[in-house]
C-alpha cells in the first residue's frame, strides 16, 4: 500500500508540475499578445492621425483657387476671354 500511496503522490505532483508550467506559459503568451495590442493600437492611432493630415492636404488641393492657381503658374493656363467662351444648352 506504501508503494501504491507513494506513486499516487508522485503522480499528482507531476500534475501539479505540469499545471504550473502550462500556467507560466500562458503567463508570457499573454504579456507578449498584450505587448503587441499596445503596439498595434499605437499604430492605429498614428494612421488615423495621418488620415486627418492626409484630408487636409487633399481638401485644400482640390479647392478651386488652388487648382486655377497652379494651371496659371505650372502650365501656363489662363481664363479665356468672354468672348470666347461658348455655352451649350441642354434640350
């Protein structure tokens, strides 16, 4: 009965062994998960900083001052006379 008491006893501390190393484990796989969602959430908030920066910049680009302006500057564009400016008519 000793022997069988013993081996009981070895049985359950390999267990108890095995659990808290599962529990370690998991301890560090969860750190490491949560080291990375706080990276990732930074990420997150630097692009939709970005993405305001970025609508800015388009809002300001597709303003038609803006647009007149660098046709002028760039191509060398300008606004037609009345006189040539032609207007159709829908039906």
């Amino acid at each position: 009965m000793k022997g069988g008491s013993l081996l009981f006893t070895l049985l359950l501390l390999l267990a108890l062994l095995s659990i808290v190393v599962d529990y370690i484990y998991l301890q560090h796989k969860s750190r490491n998960q949560f080291v990375e969602l706080q990276k990732l959430i930074n990420e997150e908030h630097e692009l939709n900083a970005d993405w305001g920066r970025l609508q800015l910049e388009y809002s300001t680009m597709v303003d038609n001052t803006n647009i007149e302006k660098k046709a002028k500057q760039y191509l060398g564009m300008q606004m037609p006379e009345q006189s040539q400016i032609i207007s159709i008519k829908r039906k």
